[in-house]
C-alpha cells in the first residue's frame, strides 16, 4: 500500500493520513506561556520534542495563543502530562477565545516558576522552563505563506517531583507520562515498558544525561 500525498485525498489509498499513527508515541509538550499584558495560555502539543541537550521545541499549526504569547513574553514552560491529569491536558485544548485560561477552565492549578513568568501545571511531576530563541516559519515545498510554525526555547530551569528521583536520576516510568498516537489513540508509559540497552563498544562512554 503507498499513500501518496500528491494525489486529492479521494484518491488515496486510506481514509486518513497515516503520519500521525506511525510517528508515535510523541511526547506531549503541555504548553504554558503568558502575554505581555499578563494573561495565561495552556495547551498540549504532540509535535514536540527535545531538539539538543537544552533545547525543546514544538510545532503550531496557525498562529495560536501558545506560539504567539511565548513570542510577546520570550519565555514558555513545558510540564509533564501524566496518566493522572490526562483529563486536565484533554480539557487544555479546548478552543478558547485569545485571554481565556485554560488552567481556570480545566480546572489546573498553577504553580510558579523559578527563572521565567509562565506558571507551570502544578500537579505535573516534571517541567521545563524556557526562554524563547526563535519561531521558523515552515514554507512547504510548492511555497507561499508558512500555515505551520516551529517554536524553539531553551531550557533554564527544570523542576522535578523529589518523589521521582532515585539514586540522582528521574524515574520516568514512576511519572506514568503519556504520548500521542494516531486519530484519538494515547500511550502510557510504565515501569514495566521500560527496558535498557547499552552503546556498543567503542560508540563513547555510556551517558545518563
């Protein structure tokens, strides 16, 4: 089967797009950012990702308020979506007007940040803050106006739960985070889905960083 995106979707061998079921499971990037005039934004993003050692990114379709508020205030945080506020981070995307919270509408409360002025979720075991370094419009290869933008901060400050912190190193597993799949599918990661592997000799020291 080949699904060609160069044909009308009509003429394609399935009903929807496949990308998303097979780039997965994609961490979740729940996103909070502030305006310059103070007001809070929330949202998660799948098309997010660590992009260096203390770099993250993730990818808005449209200008919506979390690309645009990390750009007025230049910061944005990252916390961590877990099996447990998977209802908080479904309630997160709800299309709100530009200034309506979304920690008030889903009920979040936040918690604050130690270097920049986005609030983190907190109930989130883990989070990221960021300083925004820049957004690449995303020109598709026919040209015209960019529809997609890649938001880029780099991470200052991490907070982690102590609860997740064994022998110096975070616990992912025990944080039960969740990814996203295709259509309307999540992944949640365990400690029994956790396996190790080791570089092979030669390949440099083994890092846990």
């Amino acid at each position: 089967m080949h699904y060609d995106l160069d044909v009308p979707r009509e003429a394609r061998a399935l009903p929807h797009n496949p990308l998303k079921a097979i780039v997965a499971p994609r961490p979740i990037g729940w996103i909070s950012s502030m305006s310059r005039d103070g007001k809070l934004n929330l949202a998660p993003y799948s098309f997010f990702n660590a992009v260096a050692d203390n770099m993250v990114a993730f990818s808005s379709s449209g200008r919506k308020d979390a690309m645009t508020f990390a750009e007025e205030g230049r910061e944005f945080v990252c916390s961590l979506a877990t099996w447990d506020l998977r209802d908080g981070m479904n309630d997160s995307s709800a299309p709100l007007p530009r200034g309506e919270s979304e920690f008030a509408f889903a009920k979040l409360a936040t918690a604050p940040s130690q270097k920049v002025r986005p609030p983190r979720v907190a109930a989130s075991p883990a989070a990221l803050e960021c300083r925004w370094l820049q957004t690449v419009p995303l020109v598709p290869l026919e040209g015209g106006e960019a529809k997609n933008f890649l938001v880029i901060g780099q991470v200052v400050s991490i907070y982690v739960d102590a609860a997740y912190v064994k022998d110096g190193m975070v616990d992912t597993g025990a944080m039960h985070p969740i990814m996203r799949g295709g259509y309307f599918d999540y992944f949640h990661a365990t400690q029994d889905t956790r396996f190790q592997m080791r570089r092979p000799k030669g390949a440099g020291e083994f890092s846990t960083s």
